[in-house]
C-alpha cells in the first residue's frame, strides 16, 4: 500500500466538547474545517440523502442497549438538523439505508431503500423498502443467500449494488439488481467479507472489506486493483467527495477513528482523528459537507470548510481597530 501521512493545515488539533442537557459530546477539532454537532439521532448507523437536503438514518438498537437484529425504524432528519421524526414502520436491522431518487429499484419516486439482517438469529437478510407515505414493504429476501446487508449504492447506471457483510456465514459477495432477483457481481477472496460501497465517475465499484483494505473492480465485477490501500480495520466507510472543499477523492475513516483521503494512485493523506473507531458511516450531503454517524455518540456530524471572512465583516473589524486604537491614544496622559 501507498502511504503519504502528510500533516496539512487540515490536522486536527484538539477535540471540543459541546455540552447539552443530555450529555457532553466530544467533538473532532479540525484546522480550516468546523466540526458541528448538525443532529441529535438515536443510534444512527447509515446516512442517505434527498436532493433537498433531507437526511434518511438507519438504525442499530444495540446504541440503546438492545439486540443488533432488534426491529426499529429509520430515522428522518429535516433539511438542516431538524426535525428528528421515526420513518415508517419498525424493520429487522434497518442498518444500511438509500434514497431511491426515480424508484426504479423500490417501485415509488422518493422512497427509502433500507438493508440488513432479517431474523435475531442473523441467518437471514432482506432488502426493503420505505415509501413516500411511509408504508413498508420487502423488496428482497429474507433469504440465506446473503445475511447481512451493510451498504447499498446506486452505480451510474441506476443499478442497484449491496454488500453482504459477514465473514463467518455470509457470502463474501457484491450483489446486484436492476429490479429482478438480486445476483453476486463478485465475490471477495479468502475470508473477506465487503463492509462498504462507493462508486466513482468512472463507474468503477471501489469496496472496503473485513480484511482492512479497499479492493477496485470494473462494472463488471473483474478485479483492477487487489491493493489500492490496506490497513484501515475491519468495517471502514468510505465515500467519495462532492466536490467543494473537499473534492472528489475517496474518503475513509479506519480502524484508528481518523478520517483519511485517498488519491487516484491510493496515496493517503491523514486529515483528522477523534472519530468512532467503529459503528459510523461517512456521506456527502448535497451542500458538499461531510457528514458522519457515530452509533454510541446518538448524533450525525456535519464537517464544513470554516467560511472566510466577508468584505463587509473584515471593514467592520478595520474600523472597531481604529475606533480602539484611538481610544486608547486619548487615555494616555498628555505630556507637558
């Protein structure tokens, strides 16, 4: 694996701690990026979004003390942080969550494509579907021929990718569906099992895995790159960037709770620590920010370049320097 750790002026620096009535949270701290705090969320595993900015959050009773395959339902969060309201019914793990923009997938303009295991015993995985009016119905499954959905990603042709994240007695596989029975695209060597999913403008599948690395395969399923990085733990998110500060590279956070980035040739670059080491996700919003769920932290972060100052903002503080420069000039006791 390439690695550059280069210190940037994006290093975190320290760890703030924002305080509510409910408990002090620890916030990663980054130079030229503020770290806020944008929603309260119970137990929040997967982020999808709406092209309005309205955020679907999936959901692991295990944040509230509960079973892993408990039934509960996914969470919506306003355009902003808020409201914070359950969406449609309760769903066996409803872990992995998708907004299906035209519902080529789910059948309804709007709707929420939501993933995991379908029985406590976790044997079993189903595919579902939440609906603008919130009723729910099971697109896939359950079926034993994939136990544990942990992502989904639409690729740029509207076909539908999910990962079977199991490494003891799933299928180690990539699936896909264009609206009929889902099918294995391709299946991880060894004992690798796929965590997560993203998908570059080329089309090409990039998926992170049990084994620590991210593995790059062709639309097709045939493997480019066995190595492209290695060493980020066993369930890392990785997500592209939308653009905007952050560009368009690949992001991670790993095993060691930071979030890295990665170019086009896997060099990684350190941009900030203080994350979750584990139980998160990372995506882009339509405003270009990061956001991350933390589970055990029952809140979704919301990354942002620190804005630079406007014209009118920086005259205003010209003016307040020269009001105090001359006040001071008229304190000073007058020489005879």
């Amino acid at each position: 694996m390439r690695i550059v750790r280069v210190l940037s002026t994006v290093l975190v620096l320290h760890v703030g701690l924002v305080c509510s009535a409910k408990r002090a949270v620890a916030l990663p701290l980054m130079s030229g990026f503020q770290v806020t705090e944008y929603a309260s969320v119970t137990d929040p595993m997967g982020i999808t979004f709406d092209s309005s900015g309205v955020m679907y959050v999936g959901r692991d009773n295990r944040g509230s003390g509960g079973g892993s395959n408990d039934p509960v339902a996914i969470q919506r969060v306003g355009a902003g942080g808020a409201p914070v309201t359950s969406h449609g019914s309760s769903l066996s793990d409803p872990d992995a969550v998708l907004f299906d923009v035209s519902g080529g997938i789910s059948g309804h303009a709007g709707s929420v494509l939501v993933g995991g295991r379908a029985n406590a015993a976790g044997t079993e995985a189903h595919i579902s579907v939440v609906r603008p009016d919130q009723s729910t119905a099971v697109l896939f499954g359950p079926t034993t021929d994939y136990s544990n959905v942990s992502s989904l990603a639409f690729d740029h042709n509207g076909r539908l990718l999910f990962a079977d994240h199991d490494y003891l007695i799933g299928s180690h596989s990539v699936w896909q569906t264009t609206g009929g029975p889902p099918t294995k695209l391709m299946t991880l060597p060894g004992t690798a099992a796929p965590y997560d999913i993203a998908v570059d403008n080329g089309n090409r599948l990039f998926i992170s895995s049990s084994d620590g690395k991210i593995r790059v395969y062709d639309e097709w399923g045939l493997l480019i790159d066995a190595d492209f990085a290695s060493g980020l733990g066993t369930a890392s998110p990785i997500a592209f960037g939308a653009g905007g500060p952050f560009g368009t590279d690949l992001y991670a956070i790993n095993g060691a709770a930071e979030l890295v980035r990665f170019d086009g040739f896997g060099n990684q670059t350190l941009i900030g620590s203080g994350f979750a080491s584990q139980d998160r996700d990372i995506e882009f919003g339509p405003d270009k920010a990061l956001y991350v769920s933390e589970l055990y932290g029952d809140h979704v972060l919301r990354i942002d370049q620190i804005p630079e100052p406007s014209t009118l903002s920086l005259g205003f503080l010209a003016l307040l320097r020269l009001a105090v420069s001359a006040r001071r000039r008229r304190s000073q006791p007058r020489r005879l």
